[in-house]
C-alpha cells in the first residue's frame, strides 16, 4: 500500500511544532514506496539547548508511535539526529 504522503508531511509538522518550542525542527526528507522507509532530519540549529530536545531514542518511539497511528503499516523510520554520532 502507498504512503499517503500529504499525511506523513502532515504529521511531521505537528510533531515538528513540539519541537521547534525547543528551537529545534524536524523535517520530511522522504517517504520511500519501495522500501516502506520514511526519512526525517533534525535540526537543532536554532536549539539554545540541544540536550531539551527529546533524548534520540525516546524521539524515534514518539514518532514512529504517532505515525503509525495514522498510516496503520509496517515502515521504517529514520531520523537524521546530530547528536546521534
């Protein structure tokens, strides 16, 4: 089944609005059919602290639980995390 990527950009700037309160943003890269992978980049360019940000792995479960919720398929997420070396 397709990703609805209208949603997937959707549900990535709600999620990004709780971080940019931090300073931080989070955008779409890319929602790959092929391979059931959505791609995300942080950045934490405009964070006055990046370790307020959530912790990477508890930001991965957060948006992978809040995309599942709406695409009801298996993906693969990853995040593009500077603090993740």
């Amino acid at each position: 089944m397709p990703f609805d990527q209208p949603l997937i950009a959707e549900k990535v700037q709600e999620i990004g609005q709780f971080l940019r309160a931090d300073g931080a943003d989070l955008t779409l890269v890319s929602a790959d059919d092929a391979t059931a992978r959505i791609t995300l980049e942080l950045t934490l360019e405009g964070a006055n602290c990046a370790e307020c940000v959530l912790p990477p792995e508890a930001l991965h479960s957060t948006i992978e639980y809040a995309l599942q919720r709406e695409l009801h398929t298996e993906f693969e997420l990853l995040i593009d995390d500077p603090r993740v070396g």
